[in-house]
C-alpha cells in the first residue's frame, strides 16, 4: 500500500473504528463463524507476550508513548521520546516484557480486518536500576493476509496517571 493511502488510513483511523464497531459488534452475538478468526488473533497476542515481536506488515503504523508521533515502519524514522517514563533511551537492553489482556476483539464480516482493544502492562528495568511496570491501553487493526492476521496499525500510550515526564517539559517557541 502506498505511503500516502497509509497516512490517509492513520488519519481517519479513528472515525473508520467507530464505524467499524457499531457495525460489527452489532452482528457479533450472531456471529459463531468469527470464533475461529478470534482465536487466531489471540493466539498472535499471546506470541507477542511471550516475546514475539508478532507478525506485522511492512508499512505498519506504530504509536506508543517511546515515541514522539506515529510512524510508518520502513518509511518513516521513528522519533524516540526522551526524559519520560517509558523512554527508550533510558531503558536496560533485553529487559522489557509486556503482557497484553484482550478486553474486545472485533471481526469485520469480510473476513480480513479485525480490531482489538487490550490492557497492556509493560515491564522494563532501567539503567539507573529501578524496575518500571505501566499500564496501558493497546489499540491494534488487524489485516488478514495469505490466511495469516498481521498488525497493521497499533498505538499504544500508559495511562495517563502513570505517564509523566522524569523532567519538567521545555516549552517550544517557534
């Protein structure tokens, strides 16, 4: 998929999963022919607990809170947050783990898109010693290729009341 059809993709993710939401969940207590595709999405979300990094497309749209803005992996770079909790700058190489709890897993009736919505608990150590454990929530769009369910977007961010900066923010003039 092209670059500019992925940035039009991230931008109106948000009205797309709304849509997509009251449509499918509205057909989802029907709807025992999705139990499989749930099934096999749970099974890629256990994958990436365990250390996986999961199947994801090529151009996937990542946000998480070590970042500064959304990217799209392999065609933009990636900025690293500094100076906040969950910076990567500041994290021990090999230590993070995650654990991630489904609360809604949703299939389109085509077959070949789903969403979930997931607590995420993130565990890491710091160079400094000190072991940091965030909550989070996990957004995540799910596109089925060649019969195998592969991220296509994901955002992640911790709750707000455990995302704080380690320093007083800089205010930007420009």
């Amino acid at each position: 998929m092209p670059s500019s059809t992925r940035r039009r993709f991230a931008s109106g993710l948000a009205a797309a999963v709304g849509t997509f939401s009251t449509t499918a969940s509205s057909r989802a207590s029907a709807a025992g022919a999705n139990s499989t595709e749930e099934a096999a999405i749970r099974k890629a979300i256990a994958a990436i607990g365990g250390g996986s990094t999961g199947a994801t497309l090529p151009d996937e749209i990542v946000w998480t809170g070590a970042y500064k803005k959304p990217f799209i992996k392999g065609v933009d770079k990636p900025e690293p947050t500094t100076g906040q909790i969950d910076s990567l700058d500041d994290r021990v190489p090999g230590s993070t783990k995650a654990k991630i709890e489904p609360i809604r897993i949703v299939i389109a009736d085509s077959h070949d898109l789903a969403y979930e919505y997931s607590k995420y608990t993130l565990n890491f150590d710091r160079k400094s010693g000190e072991h940091i454990s965030l909550d989070a929530a996990r957004l995540v769009v799910w596109q089925k290729q060649a019969g195998d369910w592969k991220i296509a977007a994901e955002f992640m961010h911790p709750y707000f009341e455990q995302w704080k900066p380690l320093a007083p923010l800089q205010s930007h003039k420009g």
